[in-house]
C-alpha cells in the first residue's frame, strides 16, 4: 500500500470517526444542531469521506457528502453570523 493509499484511507475513518461521534454526541444531548462543534464535525467528517469515496470511484457517495459539507458549511455561517448580530446589539 502507498503513502497516499493510506492517506485516503485514514481520511476516510477519520471522517466516518467524526461523524458518528458528532450523532452520538447529538442523540445523548451533549450537543445541539446549532453547536459550532457539531457542525464542524460533519464538515470535516464529510470531507474526509470526499477524499475516499472519489479515491475508490464512489460517485454518488462523495457527491453526497460534498452536499453534507456544503449544509454544515452553511449552517456555521448562519450561526456565526446570528453570534456576531446579537454581540453587535449588546453594545
């Protein structure tokens, strides 16, 4: 096996990791769908679920997973950006 073969390999547990320690984490009450943490969880779960689907040729499972990021990735900024309004009338 390759350096990058194992690359591709670690990126993929490493994501499967991240998103099922992000649902349970979710399910025990530990966080929210709101939490930064959680999302960000799925964004880089996703990614590194990207890198190994495209690697092994599994289309459909990577464009689903570009279509996770893209929900996490929008999430955080609509979270960031409802942080920085309520900060911004605090003042």
């Amino acid at each position: 096996m390759t350096a990058t073969e194992i690359a591709v390999e670690i990126a993929g547990w490493a994501g499967a990791t991240l998103i099922l320690l992000g649902y349970l984490l979710i399910t025990a009450g530990k966080l929210t769908g709101q939490s930064p943490v959680y999302q960000w969880m799925n964004v880089v779960g996703a990614a590194g679920f990207v890198v190994n689907g495209w690697w092994h040729g599994a289309i459909p499972s990577a464009a689903l997973n570009v279509i996770w990021m893209m929900i996490g990735a929008l999430t955080l900024w609509r979270i960031r950006r409802r942080r920085r309004g309520s900060s911004i009338s605090a003042i």
